[in-house]
C-alpha cells in the first residue's frame, strides 16, 4: 500500500517520508490510511474530469479550488469577466452535491440582506405577534460572493465571522452554519470606480487569492466550438458533504518535516521589511509583510497538494506551488512598487528565489 502513495509525477525530492531533516524517524503510514489517499486521489481525478468537461482550460484554478476545499479555506478568484468564474463555482458545488447560493455584491446591499434578520410575525393561534428569524443566502454550503468588492465594508465586515467561526450573530442570537462552509469570492481587477477595497484582516481570513487568466488560443477555440454548438455534457456527483468532511480531517494528519516546517517560515519570514531576510532592493518595495496565519495556510495548503498528489508527505515543490495564491494577498505593497509598475506575483518570485531553504534538494 505504501509503494501506492509514493507513486507520483513529483521531483523525487524527500521520497522517504519517514526521515525528517534533523534525522528524526516518522511513524510509517497504515494501511488504512493507504486505503483512504488512494481513494481520495481517484474522487479527486473524477472531480478535475467532470470540471473539465464542463470548463476549458483553468486546470491551476481548478487544483487551487480543490485544495482549498480540502483546506477548509475561503478562495478570492481574480479575474476578468467572462472567464467562468461563476460556472466554476457552481460546477463544483453540484459535482460535490452542496447547497450553493450566489450573492451579488452591490453598493446597496446590507449586511442583513445576506446575513438574514428578524421579522415581527403574528400567532394565529393565540394572537400574540412574536420575532421569527429568516436565514439569509449565507445559510448554504457554498457562497459566491460576485464583485465582493463592490459593497461597502459594512455589509463586507458581515461575512468575516461567518469566514473565521462558521456562524453567525444577528439580534443577540448565535445561528451556526452549515458544514462544511465556504466563501468564494470573485472581483475585477482593472475597475476600481465605484469599488471598496476588502480590508486587510478580511483578505487575510482567505486561505488562497486564485488569479484567473485568459485561455490559450486552443481552448478559446474549444470555449467558441462549445458554445455555438449544441455541446451538452452531463456531470454525476462525486462526493457528498460527509465524505469531503472525511478528507478534511485527513489533511492535518499530512507529514511534513522538519526543514519543510523551516522553509515555510523562511519564506514568510522573508515578506516582512524589518526582518534581514529580505533582500535590501525588496525592502523598499513591501510595506507590510505577511502574518502568522500566513505561515498555517501555506503548510496546510502544501499538505492538502500533497494528498492531490498521492502522498501523504508534503514537500518543497508542494510550497513552491502554493506560495503565490497563499502570499500574494497577505502582502502590502509600497508607493515605489507600485510607481515601478511592481506586483506582488513579481516580489513573491524573487523571495522565493532568494530563500535558500527552498532550494533545498533531498
């Protein structure tokens, strides 16, 4: 069963999961476990083959979703419009049979509008009028939040305790939400009239910022094909609620050394002015590096990679893959990066080049 989870198309950089940087002996994984990998690895392959009949292209935005449900973490998905953001999303729900509930950002949207609020009732019965509550569109398992950024922080602030505690508290009362729980969230890039920039504790409450690109020329060949002929295909659900629960409590059980532990926080590390890690022509560039919580989402959203790919160790190349949608929104930019036409893909690049426990071969 081992040989089965070590199968993959990784460098054969830290194979022997049972060795960890200072020596230490790990605990060999158990048959069972085995078991479970394998078959999250083979629902996972089903899950990327239905999306893909159904979205061209986006395979890195499709892994980076899966590893975000895996996670347990909130996604923004950055990008232009037109590009499936919201089939994407909604594809997915569906294949893994959750509620789904689009919500459309709007400068007069209120924070009860989604959150849900009391309303005065009468009691046919005894004639006394009593308060019932009404859910709101956060009640489901899955929210697209579209154009998040174009409602005031008002009704954004809304969202960050059902993000951060998976519940929800409107009138004094505590209503829990559903589980599992997940805010994806979509904005434009390029317009800013008429937009409210998310506050910085809210973007860090998401574990990954997913950009969304344009199609190469041959899938927006198959996207026109598809879309002007009577193309149909047909998705079957792959999981339900309480087997993608099961997975997620695999994740944490992941094995990761101890340099890869190191490497993780050098490079977050590494994104803070005031630490002598980053290097001198970067300091002017940052203004603000990233938080602990940056370090957590990076190592779980390696270990949650690492499953994606058969394995139930999460290596260097797992971090690597990771580190830009983890970073990129963790990170405040300085007025010369952004003179110098200076993003924060670009900056996270070259730390990552110059932190040398990433280039770490075993």
């Amino acid at each position: 069963m081992m040989n089965r989870i070590e199968m993959t198309t990784e460098p054969a950089e830290e194979h022997d999961i049972r060795n960890n940087h200072h020596g230490q002996v790990q605990a060999p994984v158990s048959e069972d476990v085995a078991v479970t990998v394998d078959r999250l690895h083979e629902q996972m392959q089903e899950l990327k083959r239905q999306l893909a009949g159904v979205i061209v292209g986006q395979e890195d935005v499709s892994e980076q979703l899966l590893i975000s449900l895996l996670c347990r973490g909130h996604c923004i998905l950055q990008g232009m419009p037109g590009l499936a953001k919201t089939m994407l999303v909604s594809t997915l729900s569906s294949l893994i049979q959750m509620s789904f509930r689009r919500i459309q950002f709007t400068p007069d949207l209120m924070p009860g509008d989604i959150t849900g609020t009391e309303i005065l009732e009468e009691d046919h019965t005894t004639g006394k009028r009593i308060f019932r509550f009404v859910e709101g569109p956060l009640f489901a398992n899955v929210i697209l939040a579209d154009e998040i950024n174009r409602t005031p922080p008002k009704t954004q602030s809304a969202l960050l305790e059902a993000m951060q505690e998976r519940q929800l508290t409107v009138c004094g009362k505590t209503y829990e939400l559903p589980s599992p729980f997940f805010v994806l969230a979509t904005q434009n890039p390029v317009e800013t009239e008429g937009t409210y920039p998310l506050p910085e504790a809210q973007l860090d409450r998401f574990l990954l910022k997913i950009h969304v690109h344009y199609p190469d020329r041959a899938q927006e060949l198959e996207i026109a094909r598809r879309q002007t002929t009577d193309y149909f295909f047909k998705t079957e659900t792959v999981l339900d609620a309480e087997q993608l629960l099961e997975m997620q409590s695999l994740v944490r059980g992941v094995v990761v050394a101890d340099h890869v532990y190191e490497a993780a926080l050098d490079l977050v590390r590494s994104t803070r002015p005031e630490e002598d890690a980053m290097p001198a022509e970067l300091k002017t560039m940052v203004q603000w590096g990233a938080g602990p919580r940056a370090t957590i989402a990076l190592l779980m959203a390696a270990k949650a990679r690492a499953l994606l790919n058969r394995r139930f160790h999460a290596t260097i190349a797992d971090l690597k893959a990771v580190a830009l949608p983890v970073l990129r929104h963790r990170i405040i930019l300085s007025f010369n990066a952004e003179a110098a036409g200076v993003d924060a893909d670009r900056i996270l690049d070259q730390l990552i080049d110059a932190t040398a426990s990433l280039q770490v071969k075993i």
